[in-house]
C-alpha cells in the first residue's frame, strides 16, 4: 500500500532500521513495530520511507521480507501515490500489479521463489488480499515477471 501517515514525529522515535543504501533504492528503512503487515511504503513529509515490521518479517523469513520490501519500494518508484493510481478505478490493483512484477524483476531469484512458495501457501492461497489479489493470482503473476514456469 501507499499511505500518508502523519509523520516527523513517528520518523524520529523509531529511528533507522537500516541506513539508506541501494537495496533500498537510497530509501530509509525504519523498524516499525505497530505495522499490521510485513512492509509499507509512505511518503512523509521528509520524502518517501519504508516502514518494516522486523517481527513480522522473522516470521515470513528474510527472503520473503526482502521481496516485500522491493514491493514497497515499487509503490515509490513507479509512482503508486499519484493521481493516476489513486482516481482511476481500477488503480490500486494496477499499482499492486506493477508492484509484484518490480519486485519479481528486481528481487534475487532466491527471494522470488521464497515469495512464490509463501504465496502459494494453503492459508493464503486463496484467500482475496483486496487489490493485491489471492495468493495464487500473485503467484502466478510473480513467476510471469520473473519468467518462472
Ligand atoms: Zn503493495
């Protein structure tokens, strides 16, 4: 998702998970506990972060997370918040496409595989993620991206 939260204040108290670097695309990466997910990306007043459940993330294991984190990454390079993605009516599962195919294009071969088992999981599989889709529909939409059969 891209979401606008209300932000400084969050920034400063949770402090840097991760300095900005390349796998981030120079984005911060801050550890972020309240987070009802694994990642999330969000443009602050002080530019676009990604937001890290790290609990989260160790349960999902690293390869998954890493996948996760490309994803929200996505959201920021490709624009997800504008005005494109967000009136056109069909836009966030658009902007969720785009996402799982950068993140397939850009992720090690070891992180897509990792995303496609984990969504290809019983408990997700067919269960509807609103705009993202089922499990199965991503999966088959990561291993498309990634030329996987
Ligand atoms: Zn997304």
């Amino acid at each position: 998702m891209v979401r606008g939260i209300g932000l400084g204040l969050v920034v400063s108290m949770l402090g840097l998970l991760s300095a900005p670097d390349a796998a981030a695309g120079g984005i911060p990466v801050i550890a972020a506990p309240w987070l009802d997910d694994i990642a999330l990306a969000s443009v602050t007043s002080a530019g676009p972060v990604i937001y890290v459940n790290v609990s989260r993330c160790k349960e999902v294991g690293s390869n998954v997370c890493s996948f996760v984190r490309q994803h929200e990454l996505a959201h920021v390079k490709l624009n997800h918040g504008s005005a494109f993605y967000t009136s056109y009516v069909n836009g966030r599962a658009l902007a969720e496409a785009e996402a799982d195919c950068y993140a397939a294009k850009n992720s090690l071969l070891v992180e897509v595989r990792a995303a496609v088992a984990f969504f290809e999981q019983p408990w997700i599989a067919n269960t509807d993620i609103g705009d993202h889709g089922t499990g199965l529909v991503r999966a088959k939409r990561i291993k498309a991206c990634r030329g996987l059969s």
